[in-house]
C-alpha cells in the first residue's frame, strides 16, 4: 500500500511536468541538474568528514537529490499555489527525483562488488533496473491513453483509470523489481507527452489522493524512529544542512539566469528542502539489495528526514502566525 500511494503522487506530479519548457528556457534544466549534483556532492562530503562509509554516503547522496513530491502536491493543494514558483518547483522536483534514482541505479554496481556479487550482476543490474523502469513507464503510458480513446474525456473515467494503470504499473514494477519511483514518474511524464489527440487531463485524485497522501505520510512517520544514537544524529544534521546549503547555491546562484528574481528563488530553494517517503523507499530498495548498509545508511537517512520535518513544520507554525 506504501509503494501504491507513493506510486499515486508521483504519477500526478509527473503529470503536471511540462517537458517542453525545458526547451524553451534550458537553463530550467541546467539548473535542475547542477542543484542534484551539489546537493549529492555535498552530502558526500560531510558525511566523509564524520567518518560514514563511503558506500554508505555515495547512497546518501543520491537519496538527497530527491524533493518530496507528497510535500510538494500536498503544500501547493492547500495553498491554491500557482505562478513560476509553484510551476518550477514542480518541474524541479520531478526532475530531481528521476535524478535521484538514476544515480542510486548506478550505485548498485558498487553495492553489487561490495556484496562480492559477479562481474554479469554488476554490469547489467542497474543497466536493468534503469531502462526497465523507463520501458514498463512507456508501456503503462500507452495502455493508459489507449484506454481513455476508448472510454473517454470524463473527469471519473479519466480518474479511474488512471488509479487502475497506477496500480497495475506498481504491483508489475515491485514483481520484476524495477524502480516504482522511476516508473511511476515517467508514467506521468510521458502519458502528458505521448498524448496527441489530447485526451489526458491532468488528473487530480481529490478525497481518493488525499487519502492516499495522508496514508503516506502516516507510514513515513512510522518508519521514523526516535532513538537515533549521537553519531546518526550528527550525520543527519550536516546531511540536512549540507543538501539544503547545495541546493540553494545554484537555484539563487543561477535565479536570473532562468529568468527569475532573487525573492522567488530563494522561496523555490525553501520549497526544495522536503524529504520523505520517495527517501524512505530508496532506502528500503538499498536494504534489500546489501542488508549489511543498510542499518547504517537508514539511520542516517531517516534522522534526516526527521530533522526536516521538524523544522518545516515549526516554519509552517510560524507563518500561520
């Protein structure tokens, strides 16, 4: 149920991308691609410098690249937000979490070697878990369009439908043990693209997505324990700082650039700054991959989110005030 409501906010971001503004202004996308590498790289780097497994800190890394997109839909619902923040950190989220998940998938080969696995398994599983996600995404977005050809523009129809194929594309992405991340946004992305007869809507799942977002959330907390120990404490602290510090860096940095004031940039690196269950199923997804990583890996991640949850919600308090 987990990775079916994860796999249901993640198709409704990937649905509102508009991939042809990256042609339009292309420093959208060099922005988005500089802000997950120093977000990466900086996280590395301070989790070296408290002594973290260097495998343990390259998958770290890669987790920080990843906004929450729960926390990003959930926030820009409420707030009826909408202009070139909410579009942007939209379309920045999305991107980085597709970032995000190509870098782990080219981590397993490390976490492959370092479990003594064969050089075949090293070669090819990330080539696997990377383009299988993206074939089953092309696959589940045809099937889908298809099926609305056949039943129709209707606000119902289109919502049933695309739980239906969500749900199917999930439970096939978990039995071949691809990447639900990686398939469910590209679901969403390319079912926007590949619609020529303009038969999909962007879908909003109302009480249905509300549910499944609070479901999210609630599993999340669950999975956040309360008895981190001084060291993964201190690791999740510079992870917190280090990636929001990185991520700020280029968004402000190259904010005129990409054609944005300094404000609204520094509102959209704030907006950067959530994590929650996409890091907690990268998490679990390393686990079952190299169970000895990831005790270590897990309690730094997690202290982490919690951290950040922490202090988005004090900042939420306080903007209510």
């Amino acid at each position: 149920f987990f990775e079916v409501a994860i796999g249901i906010v993640l198709f409704e971001l990937g649905s509102r991308v508009d991939p042809t503004w990256l042609r339009r202004n292309p420093w959208l996308l060099v922005t988005s691609v500089l802000e997950s590498a120093l977000a990466f790289g900086a996280v590395f780097g301070v989790l070296l410098l408290v002594d973290t497994k260097p495998l343990v800190a390259a998958a770290a890394g890669a987790i920080a690249m990843a906004t929450s997109p729960a926390v990003v839909l959930t926030v820009s619902r409420e707030l009826r937000a909408q202009g070139q923040v909410t579009s942007r950190l939209q379309l920045l989220t999305a991107l980085n979490s597709i970032y995000s998940f190509v870098v782990f998938g080219a981590l397993f080969a490390w976490l492959h070697l370092a479990g003594r696995a064969s050089i075949g398994i090293v070669a090819l599983h990330p080539i696997y878990v990377v383009l299988g996600s993206a074939l089953l995404a092309f696959v589940s977005a045809k099937a889908l369009l298809a099926l609305l050809a056949r039943l129709g523009p209707r606000g119902d129809v289109q919502t049933i439908s695309a739980v239906a194929v969500v749900i199917l594309t999930v439970s096939v992405a978990m039995a071949l043990n691809l990447s639900v991340v990686m398939s469910m946004l590209g679901l969403g992305i390319l079912t926007r693209a590949l619609d020529r007869d303009r038969r999909f809507m962007v879908v909003s799942f109302g009480p249905v997505g509300q549910l499944f977002v609070i479901t999210l959330f609630a599993l999340t907390g669950t999975a956040l324990p309360l008895d981190f120990g001084a060291t993964a404490l201190a690791a999740g602290l510079g992870f917190a700082a280090a990636r929001a510090l990185g991520k700020a860096v280029v968004v402000v940095g190259l904010a005129r650039l990409s054609g944005l004031s300094y404000r609204k940039a520094s509102l959209l690196s704030v907006g950067l700054l959530p994590m929650s269950g996409v890091a907690v199923v990268m998490a679990r997804e390393s686990g079952a991959i190299l169970q000895g990583f990831e005790p270590q890996l897990a309690a730094v991640v997690l202290a982490a989110v919690l951290i950040l949850e922490l202090l988005l919600h004090v900042q939420h308090r306080a903007a209510g005030h």
